[in-house]
C-alpha cells in the first residue's frame, strides 16, 4: 500500500532516474496523465504494467476507487505528461485524501521544469517564487498588480498561443524595461534561451511565433527604500558570521 510521485522527463527521455525507473517496474498500476504520452517512455524502458488514466477531467471522478484500491494494498505510481506530479499538474488531490486515509505517499526526487530555467536565466536565483499558470481570467490583472511589486526573481509557465499577450500585459504591469528569460523546449533539441527585457521579448516573439513548452523568469523589483535586499553572497557572509 503507498502512492509513488514520479517526475517523468521534460523532454529527454534520458532524464529519469535509475530509481524512477525501477519504482515504475514495481508498481500494480501506473497513474497517467495521458497514457499515449506516457506509453512511448515506458515503452522506451521496457516497462511492461496496467496503466490508468488520472489527469484533470476525471480526478475528482475516479479519486474514490483508487483509494479503495489502495487501502486494499495496491502500489500505484503517478507519472505526468513531464515533470513532476502536483507541480502545475494533477496529484494535490489525490496525496491529500492519501493523507486522510493513512496510505504512505513519497515524491521521487526529479525532472521539473522551472528549476533549469531558473538556473540559466542569468537572474538572481537565491530567492524566488513560482506561481505556475497566471488565472486566465477571473484574478489576472489583480495578480499582475501583486507580483509587480514582488522582489524575489518570478517564474511562469506559459503557453506558446498566449505567450506575447502575456509579455505584454507583464510589461505593462511591471515595466517595460524590467529583465526576463523565455525558455522553450528545455532539453529538447530545439532548446532556446532568449533574456532581455519583457517589452523586447515581446516584440521579439511577435515576429518569431514560439512552439514548445515555455517558462518565463522574470526579474524581481527593486527593494523598497528602508528594506534591505541581500545578494547570494551577502547572505553567504551572514552565515559565516554565525
């Protein structure tokens, strides 16, 4: 009895982990997203077991009969279409009605997308957050106006359709001059990295229609005057000194 989180490669299918791999091939039952896109990298490791749709249209569906299924004793593990399970993809739900039922859950450590963006953006990567998806709708500009005046360095997933609106409305809130990284297509063969400011990248993207999967990292604010913002190696030297 216990539910395996297991990140799944962005876009290499040699990005999965000796582990991932053998937990997969232990499994009863292999939780997918879209068990087509999960089937080529099975089938890639030669991983050979009954697989169950679980994605956003059927969680809150089907959630009761895998939890009878695995207080029965059942091993499942949840893989998505890439990266990792509850980050900005289905799995919250079910780990916590796991939680409230006694059922063990463990996260494997691995693949996830911003962590690689974040990293070769160039931007301050000491402190950060990451909000995943912008709302839509309904929130969108009330959260453009409260990330606006956030200091640590943003990250965002994005479509490639909504991209340059996006840039826009970012450029608008936060300023046109203020820095930014699009990244598309990581570890793919087609891997891009483009960094300037959000106002360039938006003109840029303009011309040049993106394709692929995106993240966008965005500078954070100045700090305001009387809050002190540390660098990576200020904080350094403060532990030192402790």
């Amino acid at each position: 009895m216990r539910l395996y989180l297991i990140p799944s490669p962005i876009g290499n299918l040699g990005d999965i982990t000796y582990r991932a791999v053998e937990t997969l091939q232990r499994a009863d039952v292999i939780l997918c997203e879209d068990t087509r896109t999960s089937g080529v990298l099975l089938q890639h490791y030669g991983i050979r077991k009954p697989l169950t749709p679980y994605h956003a249209h059927n969680e809150h569906k089907v959630l009761p009969h895998l939890i009878e299924q695995l207080s029965a004793g059942k091993v499942f593990a949840l893989i998505t279409d890439a990266g990792t399970p509850g980050i900005s993809d289905p799995g919250f739900l079910l780990v916590r009605e796991c939680m409230r039922n006694n059922i063990p859950v463990e996260c494997l450590p691995g693949a996830t997308a911003f962590v690689p963006a974040l990293v070769q953006s160039g931007l301050t990567s000491n402190r950060f957050c990451f909000e995943g998806f912008l709302p839509l709708k309904k929130g969108r500009q009330t959260m453009l106006r409260t990330l606006a005046e956030e200091t640590r360095t943003i990250i965002l997933y994005e479509s490639p359709h909504r991209l340059v609106k996006t840039l826009n409305e970012l450029a608008t809130a936060f300023g046109a001059d203020r820095q930014a990284a699009v990244c598309r297509e990581l570890t793919k063969m087609f891997e891009e990295t483009n960094r300037n400011t959000l106002a360039a990248l938006a003109a840029h993207y303009e011309k040049h229609a993106p394709k692929g999967e995106i993240v966008i990292v965005i500078e954070g604010a100045p700090a305001k005057k009387g809050k002190k913002h540390f660098s990576s190696d200020e904080d350094e030297s403060e532990e030192e000194d402790d």
